[in-house]
C-alpha cells in the first residue's frame, strides 16, 4: 500500500495509490480490441478469454481486486489463487469469479466459487508493502478449458491482428510460474490487467476487464524515483513497470491482478499488482510484487492447500 501511494484496492475506498488499474501500452503478447473508449489508465479492452488466468475478488457481488489461477502438478483443475496481500488484509472475499470479461454480463461457464482459506504472506508489513502477496484457497477447484490441457501461460484465443471478429466460447487456464530468483531484464514489455478504475481519482471500477502494455524499470531507477516520495523500494521482493512520462499504468482495483511476460513456455507471472503514486503519473512507476523471490513460498502453500 502506498501512504498516499495507492494500494490498487477497490472496496470503495482509495488506499494507495497503487497498480490497480492504470494502464500501459497494449502488447503484442496479450491480445487486445482495437477501438474502445474505456482505459485503464492508457489501457485498452482486453479481448475476451485473453487472460484465462484472471479472477476478480468479490464482496457481494462488488469487485475489489484480482488475482491469477496457478496449476497444482498436472492437475487441469485448481483451487489456489494467488492475489496480493493488501486486497484480503480485512478479511476474505466472498468469492472469486473465473472466466469473466463484462462483470455485469456473466456469461455461460463463468464459474464463481467460495473462498475457504486465506494465507498471506507471514512477513507482509502493510506500513511498507513488503511482501504483498497472498494465497487464497478455493472451496472448490475451477477446471481449465480443455485447450488448454498439460500446458500454463496460453492464451489459444489471442490474435495479433483483431478485426470485427471476436473469439466466441470461454477459456479458463492457469498462468506459469516463474523460477525462483528469475530476474526479468529491464526494459521488457509486461501486461498488467483488472478491472480497476481508468483513471487517477476516479469513482468507478470498469465493468469491462482492461489490459495495458508497460516495459519493466530498473531497479535502481525504481528506487530513486520512489525514494522521493520517502518510500523504500526492495529490489529482491518489488518490480517496477510504467513509463518515464507516466500516462499508462494499473490503478485502484488492479490490485492483486496479474503482470505477465510472454515466454517460451507461454505468459508468466512476473508481478502481482501492488502500490503505486497516483495512477500514471510521470516518474513513478507502478510498483509490483516480485513473484519469482516467493516461489519456495508458493510451492509451500500449493503442497498444503492445494486439492
């Protein structure tokens, strides 16, 4: 959470001004519409079923923040979520939606299940945003769309060039997982996707998800840029991604959501949406958890909730 930095929260009140839904420029990785009037700060329409991997966090039927299916083994089902830390640091959600685009729309096999169990992070110090990562534990498990069997990361319905056709049924799949301690070089395209507000102050989260390209900072850089604001940036657990001259970024109700980078293997999580200054503004970044420094953690938590 960022003092006056956001937490890109979005249960109706601004924490920080974080990553929840400030855009970036759109990638070529994860496909997006052309002309739509929404951004997500600087961001554009996702195309439907893009983001397999994405959840929306939800208290009566209210989205607040996202989060990204991860695969448990070989199983094509999972019930592990992983979120950030600040999004359940009052409790819970109620339920966790898959397989969403328009959340006023629900459409056929769109599932919405139960949480059961939250466990964040043991040192995550909510004065710092250290360690802003959390796992929720599903009461039951979401299954994956059959495309996407054996495999983590795919995105069977993104097109690079999209015209009036959209893709039509439903893709639900889990994002790869980094390795522990991977680094991402600077400089490299990432997409960060949500559902939060589409701009710096406003009042209303989308009802459309939204996606926005943004090339990761370096670390050093990060670091100067926030130290300004008195904020500490640890290079190990924290990874920034925006623009020098701001204008694309996550903002509130991103928060939780996934930044992803297109691999070898298919998309993997770099980042869990996190904190950040305002929302796209110049010089400060969007701040991200750094998932790679948690693997040992998550590996843990899958080998215990896991089901």
């Amino acid at each position: 959470m960022r003092q006056e930095t956001s937490m890109r929260l979005g249960r109706g009140v601004v924490v920080a001004v974080g990553l929840l839904g400030c855009g970036g420029a759109e990638l070529d990785s994860v496909d997006a519409m052309g002309s739509v009037g929404q951004e997500i700060v600087g961001g554009v329409e996702a195309r439907p079923g893009s983001h397999p991997w994405i959840v929306s966090l939800q208290n009566n039927g209210s989205h607040f923040c996202g989060g990204s299916l991860v695969r448990i083994g070989a199983r094509e089902e999972s019930n592990i979520v992983l979120t950030a830390a600040h999004c359940v640091a009052d409790g819970p959600p109620d339920t966790v939606v898959a397989g969403a685009h328009q959340l006023t729309r629900p459409v056929a096999g769109q599932v919405s299940v139960r949480v059961k169990r939250v466990v964040s992070h043991p040192n995550y110090n909510s004065d710092t945003t250290m360690n802003d990562i959390a796992v929720l534990q599903l009461a039951s498990p979401i299954k994956f769309n059959s495309s996407l069997a054996g495999g983590c990361g795919q995105s069977p319905q993104m097109r690079p060039n999209l015209t009036s056709e959209l893709a039509s049924g439903l893709a639900i799949g889990p994002v790869c997982l980094p390795a522990a301690g991977e680094q991402v070089a600077d400089n490299t395209m990432a997409t960060s996707a949500g559902w939060g507000l589409t701009r710096e102050g406003g009042y209303d989260t989308s009802d459309l998800l939204m996606q926005v390209g943004v090339p990761t900072v370096n670390a050093q850089q990060l670091a100067r840029m926030y130290s300004s604001q008195g904020i500490h940036i640890d290079s190990q657990a924290m990874l920034g991604a925006g623009y020098a001259q701001g204008g694309k970024d996550s903002c509130q109700g991103d928060s939780g959501g996934p930044l992803v980078i297109k691999g070898a293997r298919g998309y993997t999580l770099q980042g869990v949406t996190s904190f950040g200054v305002g929302c796209a503004r110049p010089g400060l970044p969007g701040v991200y958890a750094r998932v790679s420094n948690y693997i040992p953690w998550i590996r843990q938590q899958l080998s215990l909730y896991g089901s």
